[in-house]
C-alpha cells in the first residue's frame, strides 16, 4: 500500500521585491524578475521538468498524491502555455486523481480572468492570494505590484471561473500602522466571496527594506502588534471564521498547511528553493541560486537525516502554531526518533523554555502544544527575537509555507 504525498512546485519568479519579504531577500532581483522570453527562466521550467521526471519513478512506487502546492515567489506569475506544461509533467508522471487539495499561490496583478479558468479547468480547486492589505497607500509601501482594486478583482475573478475554496493573505501590525486601518482592510475582505483568511502579524525580517526602516527608527511596537491581531481576530470570528491555527481563520482547513507543519505525510518539494522530507531524510535546494539548480536540478544542495537538531527546532516552530501542536506519533514516524528524545537536544530546550516565557507550552504522552489561548501572545513575541543561527556547520536552509 502507498502512503500519501504532498508535491510541492517552487515558481521563484515575483514583479517585485516586496518590502516586508524575507523569502525575496537571498534572490538577485535580476533573477526574480525574468520574463517568459528569459533564456534563465526557460531553462528553469526545463530544469523542473527534468526533476519531476526522473525523480517521479521512484516516488511512485512508495506513494500517491494527495495534495499539490505551486507556491514561490509567485506561481501565478507564469504564463498559460507555462502553467499547462509543468502541470502537464506532473499529470504524467502521477496520478492526481488522489489529490484531495490542489493549491496555488497567486498575487492579484497576475490573475486575469481567462488564467483564473486555465487553472480551475487544469484542477486547481483552492487559490491563495496575497492580498497584503487593502490600503493603497500601504500598498506602495509594501513595494507591491497591485492595487486594491486588483486585489478586488482577483478575488471575484476567482469566483467566477470556479473557485470555491478562496484564501487571502492579509498582514497586520506594520510600524505605525493604525487600529482603524486594520479594520478597514479586513471589513474589506468580509465583504468579498472569501472563505479562508492568512493573518499574519508583521516580522521585521533581517535584509528587508522595512526592517532597515525600523533601523532608522519606524516605530514598531509590540502592543500595537498584539492589539492589530486582537481587532484582526474579533472581526473574523464574530463573522463566521474561527480561528483553528495562529494567523489561519475559516473553513475548510488548509490541509497543505497541516501536512506540512504536523509533518503529517512526507512531502517532495520540485524546483529552486524547494525542500523535501522523505524517508526521514530532508532535501533541499538553496535559494537565490537559479542557475546553479537549471545547470543540476538532481543534485540537493542538503541532504540531511531529519532528527537533526536545526529540523527539530524549525519542525517545532511550525508545529505548534496550531492547536493541535506536534503529535509525539507523527513526529517519531517521520524521523525515527521520539519526541521526548529530540527535545532534550540543548537547543529545543531552551527554544521551548523562550516559548513558555510568554506561554503556557503543554507536554505530555500525546505530544507538545501551547495553550490556545496564548498562541498569538508567544509568536508576536518571538517575532521580536531574531532566530539565532542554529545552521553553524552544516548549511541546511528552512522555508515557511504560505497557507
């Protein structure tokens, strides 16, 4: 019997270099921004190609898809005759009849309605678009490519060509950024065919534009963060949308999302900066480095056994955003290793012992979580700590998933 797989397609291509993006920050700005013609993004759709082709056998005979992801950068940057030939590779290479859940993330300047159909029509039944806020003035300070009006059009374009299962990202707590804006932004949302909101307080990310702001001395404070969460919160569920994981509101569930920070099910991650958990093993491809995958997408730039003390911390890190936390089963099935063994690594102990500074963290015989009540209060604290370099010696790069 095959056990089911998440496949994950990396498009490391953007029409901006977005102000508050970290994902952007290790990615040369003349690579982020090629166009269908450029010689080194038709060599990039080549190179995925290549990877899910040879790679795909062997994935086969151990498992079947049950969920799909096009995440980036900006999946929906691509063009229809581009989009139709790596989804066709991946409908070659494996059955996706299995597939419970086809996603891909899109920001509202690169969905026109007839692209919206193409990729209904080709599966696709949930879309994820980055929204940001509905503010314009923020907008162009974010460095974003859209406007609200486009942010508008996307969202009702998608309905209309078919999508029933509608997420926006929105991000709240920006240095000097009011209650009222908040609000604002988010009555905006609720009134649109929305069924899944992504909330997610600012970080000021090492390398942004916005963090050098904050440097030079924009105001950022917690409780105006905590606050702007708060306002953020009380609107969505007094609307229907319950909270069920940190920064994720509605129904249904983002079950990519929950694969992927419960560990789940293995997953296989195709293309630059991607990353892969299989067989226990994690793989990955360093960003920023477009040629160096086009010129050898079969060679992982990591290659690394997945109790290692760096993956704990950040398999942690996502894990327990969500109420449920991290399962002692699901995480021993994935490494080899028991939970209560990992955790004792000095690292994860004092990474836990930080959390329960600003929370209540619960261990027992099932697993770890935070207290649902405390979920936000923990991680917009932590954002205010910059993670310390738990890498030294071995270079293993880790990337967070956007519902």
């Amino acid at each position: 019997m095959t056990k089911p797989l998440l496949i994950y397609a990396n498009v490391p291509f953007c029409n901006s270099k977005c102000h508050f993006c970290d994902w952007v920050v290790q990615v040369p700005v003349r690579d982020l921004r090629l166009n269908e013609q450029s010689p080194g993004r038709v060599a990039y759709l080549e190179a995925i190609r290549t990877q899910i082709r040879v790679q795909a056998p062997a994935l086969r005979e151990h498992y079947h898809p049950e969920i799909v992801y096009w995440g980036g950068g900006t999946a929906s940057i691509l063009g229809p005759q581009e989009i139709e030939s790596l989804y066709g590779t991946l409908s070659a290479e494996f059955d996706l009849s299995t597939v419970k859940e086809a996603t891909i993330e899109g920001s509202p300047e690169s969905l026109d309605p007839g692209k919206l159909r193409l990729l209904r029509e080709l599966g696709f039944n949930r879309i994820s678009i980055g929204v940001q806020s509905f503010d314009d003035t923020r907008l162009r300070r974010l460095g974003r490519a859209h406007a609200a009006a486009q942010a508008v059009a996307a969202v009702e374009n998608a309905r209309d060509a078919g999508f029933t299962n509608i997420n926006i990202d929105l991000i709240v707590g920006f240095p000097g950024q009011t209650g009222d804006e908040v609000a604002e932004s988010v009555r905006r949302a609720l009134a649109l065919p929305i069924n899944h909101f992504s909330i997610y307080p600012y970080r000021a990310s090492p390398g942004t534009v916005l963090r050098k702001q904050v440097h030079r001395g924009a105001k950022l404070d917690l409780n105006q963060q905590l606050q702007a969460y708060a306002i953020t919160k009380e609107l969505l569920e007094d609307a229907g949308f319950p909270e069920y994981a940190m920064s994720y509101f509605g129904a249904p569930r983002c079950q990519s999302d929950e694969a992927y920070y419960q560990l789940r099910m293995d997953w296989i991650g195709f293309g630059s900066g991607a990353n892969s958990l299989i067989g226990r093993r994690y793989l990955s491809y360093q960003k920023g480095k477009l040629a160096h995958y086009n010129a050898n997408p079969l060679a992982f730039d990591v290659n690394a056994p997945a109790d290692a003390p760096q993956l704990t911390l950040h398999f942690l890190s996502q894990a327990l955003t969500t109420v449920e936390g991290m399962d002692a089963r699901l995480y021993q099935e994935r490494t080899g290793v028991p939970l209560r063994t990992a955790c004792e690594q000095p690292e994860v102990m004092a990474y836990l012992e930080r959390m329960n500074s600003h929370g209540r963290v619960i261990v027992d015989r099932t697993g770890i979580r935070i207290h649902p009540d405390d979920l936000a209060r923990v991680f917009i604290a932590l954002n205010w700590i910059d993670t310390p370099d738990t890498t030294a010696g071995e270079v293993i790069h880790l990337e967070p998933t956007r519902a």
